[in-house]
C-alpha cells in the first residue's frame, strides 16, 4: 500500500461558458485518455488483435481525448444519455502535467508530473478499441475529475496501486495499476515522443477490463487508495429541445 499525502486543487476557473468549476484544467487544455494499456485487455480480445485490419497489437499508445464538454467535478451530475441503458464507470490514474515535456525519458518521465488524481473515465460500452468512438467516450459529463492532487514523491508504489469503484456504497469493482502494458513513466514518455504534453494536460493511465455498469438513479463513487476519491450522481438526461 503506497503512503501518500493529498492536498487540494484550491484553483478556480472557467471551463465552460454555462458555468464555472473546481478543476485542475482550463479550457486551453487537453484530456488524454489511453486505450489497451492493461495487459488483460489484450488477453481477453485473444486474436482479434492480429486480425484485419491491423494485423497485429498496437505498437503505440492507442489515444482518445477527453473534450471539454466531458468535465465535471466532485458531486456534480453525470447524465445517462436518453438511448443508452447503462454507461460503464472506469476508474484510472491521472497524471496532470506540471510543465511541458516533449520527447523525455521514463526515467526523467515523472519530474514534468505535477501530481496525480482519481478520475472516472464514463464510457457507453463498446467493442472497438482500435478507434474508440466520440459517441461512446465524449458526452456531456463523461469525465469526472477528482478535486485532490497528490505530488509524485509521495506514492512509493505507483504502479501498484489500488483502485476501486463503489455503486450506491457497495464495492463493486477492485483494480491496481500493477497490470499496466506500459507502466506510468514509460507511457508518458511515449506519449510525449509522438506531441508536447502542455503544463495543465491530463493523461488517463487506462481503465482496466470489467468497468462496472451504472444507471439513473446509482451514485458512483471512484477512489485511488487513501489519496484521492471522487463520487458523483447519474441522472437521466433530460430529452432533446430544439430552437425554435
């Protein structure tokens, strides 16, 4: 179990028009999630990896992005969209950038970190991995941030750290980031030799396989050990209006 410390955002801005939140990311940022990265994600798609039209498992980190539209904080509503049933809850490590890193190192990887948090990285369930889909990754509020930051040198074990995903206050869901096909340092740098990560980017280290469902009416709580935790309320979205 690492031994870590938190300490809160205490930052205010605006990340979009509608209203304001406590979030460690403005809207000049960019939201990074990874695909693929557990090594029983690729276990479990079996030969499907060397199938067309790939061929063959990816050789780089398989990326989506997380667009503004996706961010809430602690406590605010996540809407179920009116045709699906039910949206998976993935928890993940977050890493925030602290300042610019283009081309690093693993080893230096983790001096550009400014710290880490919990995010549920909210997805409607889908088979295509390859090229994960804005329909299923990118509604309005599918990626709640967690308000706490912990600083690197606090967690002695960050790739083996405990993960958890509770429903209405029942565990449902444990996982660790010790299963990780590229652990944290080495995917930063990766991701950072294909573009500059900018001071204030988020990357989501990757949700592992079985993301526990949630409905209307569950709370989903997502938390990282002791240091980070964040719960948030699903709610029918309200239909569609349009202008007149």
């Amino acid at each position: 179990m690492a031994r870590i410390r938190s300490r809160s955002w205490g930052i205010e801005i605006v990340a979009c028009a509608a209203r304001s939140m406590s979030l460690p990311i403005a809207g000049r940022n960019t939201v990074y999630g990874v695909a693929l990265n557990y090594k029983s994600t690729l276990l479990s798609l079996g030969c499907s990896l060397s199938a067309k039209p790939y061929w063959a498992p990816p050789s780089a980190p398989v990326l989506y992005i997380k667009p503004p539209n996706t961010w809430i904080g602690p406590g605010d509503p996540i809407p179920l969209p009116t045709d699906v049933a039910a949206v998976q809850a993935g928890v993940t490590l977050a890493a925030v950038i602290g300042r610019d890193m283009c081309r690093v190192r693993p080893e230096s990887a983790l001096m550009h970190v400014e710290g880490f948090t919990v995010v549920n990285d909210v997805t409607v369930p889908h088979s295509d991995y390859f090229r994960p889909a804005i329909q299923n990754r990118c509604r309005d509020g599918f990626c709640p941030i967690a308000a706490q930051l912990i600083d690197p040198e606090q967690i002695t074990a960050l790739d083996a750290l405990e993960m958890r995903v509770r429903v209405n206050g029942e565990l449902v869901c444990v996982q660790s980031t010790c299963g990780l096909v590229r652990p944290v340092a080495n995917l930063l740098a990766d991701v950072s030799a294909l573009f500059t990560l900018a001071a204030g980017d988020i990357v989501l280290i990757g949700s592992a396989p079985g993301a526990p469902l949630v409905r209307a009416g569950d709370r989903v709580a997502v938390e990282i050990e002791e240091f980070a935790r964040l719960e948030n309320p699903v709610i029918a979205e309200p239909a569609a209006r349009l202008s007149p």
